[in-house]
C-alpha cells in the first residue's frame, strides 16, 4: 500500500497540514520540525503528488529542455551545465532529443508533457521563427543556437560570426593561406552563419575563396569530418589547415589525418569548435572555440525562471555568451 501523508504526520508527530508545508518549503517552519518531518519521509520512503503540489502552487517545478541530439559530446556537456543550473534553484529539468524533426519539435512547440513542465529551453533546427514566436504565447521559453525568432524570445547563444572569423584569423597568423571548412551549410542554421566568420577572415586576409575547399558533409559527427578530410585530402592542392565547425568534426578530420600519416600542425593545422572534453585529451590536443557553457546554463535558465514567474523584462532579451579561443597542439605543436 502506498505510503499517504498522513503516514508521514505519524510517524513525525506532527499534523498532515505540517507534512504539507514541509513538503511545499513554507517558510514558517522549525528547523526541529522541519527535520522530523524530512526524517519520516525518507524513512517511509514518501513521493510526494507532483500533480497535487503543481495544481497548489500553479507551477511543477519542471522545465523542459529541447536540443536536436544527446549523443552529441556538445548538448550531453550543456544538458548537464543546464541541470546544475536549474538544480541550484530547486528546478528538475526534463531532456527530450528532438533529432531536429519537424514533427519532434512541433511537439515541443505544442506543449510537450501537457501541464508537466512550465517552461521549456529550446535549441530549434527546423521549425520557422514565426511558429516558435506563436507558441511562446502559451508557454515560456528561451532559444538556444543560431535562430533567432525575433520579437519577445528571449536568446542566448555565442557570437559564432565573430568566433570563427577568430579561429580562421587564428590559422592565417600562423602562415596558413589554404585554410579548409568543414560543415558548412546553407539557411540560417550553424553551418551557414560559421562560414559568414570564416570568409569574412579569409577575405580581411586578402585571401581568395576557393569553393573546392568548403564541404557540408552529411552530419555533424566525427565520421563525417573524417570523411571530409579524406575528400580534401584528394585534392591536387590540398589545404595546410582546416576549421571544423564543431568539435566532433576535427575529432574525425584529425583521424583521417593520423590515417594518412600526416602531422598535426606541421602539415595541417586544425582548429574545432565548442571545446568538448574528448578535443582537451586528444593527442594532439584540439585548439578550439571554447564557450562559456556554465554561463550560458546559468543565463539561459535565470531568463526561463523570470518568464515564468512573470518578473522579467517585457522586450526580447538577447545575450552573448563569452567565448575564448583555446590554442592547443594541433595549431601551436
């Protein structure tokens, strides 16, 4: 039989009105109380009624956060820094992988979990701005990435127009003229607005661009930048260095290179991007763009919080995350 909150008064001592206070972190408790209680419900082993103490307080206490893969070293690292964040503010956040599908994110969009959660931190690929504009009307949200829905979305992403003309900057200065992209795109999504950074570099370098030496690939994991080296590799004129617009890319580039027994950075340099544990450890070791992802956790999961108590700003919010540039082994030997 299921251990009820009567119980839980019991065992304590105290009345059921007192377990309920406890419970609901009213401020007007003992501490001697509040330990009895806390006291009988782990010796009972007690789950509170989420759904009663939601319907109570007009909030669950949970929010969603929405990213395209959880395979992806990137979104596992941030999914982690946004539950620490949230964790911090006695905030439980529910993950769910959207794979970029229209139809997962729709559900998203539509309210996902019904009245489970009360927010929702949302990375989008697909889904135009003007339908993630419309529902954030129902529910707070707050945008991850590239895509920017304008009007009152709150949004925190990095500068990815400025930190790649940085890392592509980076690999000019130390004498590299043949400078590859790897994970380009077209629309308005990462690889589009990653290579704005890198011809804007090449073009401030007075370099020329060469469209031989910018490949999509099919994906954003290791064996598709190792199958982009190789393809650059087969070039008459191959490239002395190469950006790779996430780490999980030059992870498979810098295979590719081992593969064909060339040196890192003294026949080609490498640069990555999101400085992921795996590039830290990798021999060599990944120079790459390094976000602040603690910060973003932290910034991303304030905004949704205020939106959701109703205390923020009226107007759209957009922050930038802080971002340096990590120089490591496979630009700097």
């Amino acid at each position: 039989m299921a251990t009820r909150l009567s119980d839980v008064a019991a065992r304590a001592g105290v009345s059921v009105k007192t377990v309920s206070n406890v419970i609901n972190d009213y401020p007007h408790i003992t501490a001697q109380t509040r330990a009895k209680v806390e006291a009988a419900i782990e010796a009972l082993d007690y789950t509170p009624n989420v759904s009663a103490r939601s319907l109570r307080k007009g909030r669950s206490d949970f929010i969603a956060l929405a990213i395209p893969e959880m395979a992806s070293p990137y979104f596992a690292e941030l999914g982690a820094a946004i539950s620490r964040a949230a964790k911090k503010r006695g905030i439980t956040v529910l993950i769910d992988q959207t794979e970029g599908e229209p139809a997962a994110e729709k559900l998203v969009l539509d309210g996902m979990r019904g009245q489970l959660i009360d927010g929702i931190i949302f990375s989008p690929i697909t889904t135009a701005p003007a339908k993630i504009e419309l529902a954030a009307n129902a529910k707070p949200l707050v945008l991850l990435g590239e895509r920017h829905a304008g009007g009152t979305l709150d949004h925190v992403a990095v500068d990815s127009v400025q930190a790649s003309f940085d890392a592509t900057t980076h690999l000019i200065s130390i004498g590299r003229h043949r400078i590859a992209a790897i994970g380009v795109g077209g629309g308005a999504g990462t690889g589009a607005v990653r290579r704005k950074g890198y011809r804007k570099a090449l073009k401030a370098a007075g370099l020329p661009l060469d469209p031989a030496l910018e490949l999509a690939g099919t994906g954003y994991h290791r064996e598709d930048g190792a199958a982009a080296m190789r393809e650059l590799l087969a070039l008459p004129d191959r490239p002395d260095a190469v950006f790779c617009f996430n780490d999980s890319l030059a992870l498979g580039a810098l295979r590719s290179l081992a593969d064909a027994g060339l040196s890192v950075p003294g026949d080609v340099a490498v640069v990555g991007f999101d400085d992921i544990e795996d590039g830290r450890y990798h021999s060599p070791s990944l120079t790459t763009i390094s976000a602040d992802k603690d910060w973003l956790a932290e910034n991303a999961v304030a905004l949704l919080l205020d939106r959701i108590a109703g205390t923020g700003e009226v107007d759209r919010r957009d922050l930038t995350v802080p971002y340096t540039l990590q120089i490591r082994e496979s630009t700097a030997g």
